[in-house]
C-alpha cells in the first residue's frame, strides 16, 4: 500500500479519525435477502452477477485477524466490494510485498476513486452516535450500489430503488426497515 498515494493517505487518515474499527462480524450490517427486489426476475449470466450484488448486501462478513494497515484495508476498507475468493486469495499471502501487489491488482478491476467517494460520503452521512456510516446498512448498500435513484420513506421502510444495475437492465428496490434507524 503506497503512502506515497494521495487518495490513500486521506483514506489512511479517515482511519485514524475513526472511532471504531473492525467490528464482530455480529455486529456488521447485513439486510435481510427478503428486503432486496429484483425485477424482471433475472436469467442466465444475468442473474450470476446480480446474485453477487445482493449476496454483498446480505450475507454477514466475518471481520479476520490481521494486523495494521492490511487488516483495516480487508476489514474496513474494501469489507463490502472484496469477494470470498479475492478475500481468502489476500489471506493467504505471507509478506508485505505480496499484500502490497495483491491490493494494487484489486484496484485495477474495481473502481478506487468511486469507492474511496463512497465511502467517505456514507462517514459523513450515515454514521449515528459512535455506528461509524459504514457500518450501517444504509452505509453498506451505498458503498455496494452507490447513490439511488429514487428514495421514499414509509412508515415501516427507507425505500431505495435502482433503475439499473451493473449495466443490466433489471430494477432493485431495497427496503431498510425503520428500526435500523
């Protein structure tokens, strides 16, 4: 990890300025699968990339052991983007200078600056008392999906929806219940 990088020291020093850091994997947010909707119901190679978007919104993430810099980049960082597969691959390696060229690789196939965006916007926006934004689902979603195309807000849910994801023609709606406020 380049310190020498601007866009990585001030996410280096948002860190610092973080009151919490890498939590239970209980306590890290995860929606209900039955709060994400997809329409049209999705078919094919379709349906695998969308089912990779909800499973980032839905499944719990375990928060691993790993000291220093590298353990809040896999457990802070890139907790909700990183895949099963990239996250073991990370785990396994057993120097500095592989973690080092591990990370730089991982930024080549994800978007860095819209993510280091991301999440900034959620640790100013959905952050409550000492629940860092990111750790919210409204938080985690965002970091996922990004900004929403239409909001509403019920008596029982925060409705986000989606009017196209990944590229792909298919809506999402995600219902945040009212007690996760």
């Amino acid at each position: 990890m380049s310190v020498a990088d601007p866009v990585t020291r001030l996410f280096l020093l948002m860190l610092i300025l973080t009151p919490a850091v890498a939590q239970e994997a209980a306590e890290l947010p995860k929606l209900d699968p039955q709060s994400v909707t997809i329409t049209p119901t999705p078919s094919g190679q379709d349906q695998h990339v969308l089912n990779e978007i909800v499973e980032r919104l839905t499944a719990p993430i375990a928060a691993v052991k790993l000291a220093g810099d590298y353990g809040k980049w896999v457990n802070i960082e890139v907790a909700y983007i990183i895949n099963d597969k990239e996250r073991k691959a990370f785990l396994r390696l057993d120097s500095d200078d592989a973690r080092d060229e591990f990370i730089e690789k991982f930024w080549e196939t994800h978007n860095r600056d819209e993510h280091y965006h991301r999440f900034t916007y959620v640790k100013e926006q959905f952050g409550r008392g000492r629940i860092p934004g990111w750790q919210t689902l409204e938080g985690r979603t965002y970091i996922v999906m990004g900004a929403p195309d239409a909001s509403e807000d019920t008596q029982q849910f925060l409705i986000w929806r989606y009017k196209k994801v990944a590229g792909l023609d298919y809506a999402i709606e995600v219902r945040f219940p009212k007690t996760a406020h």
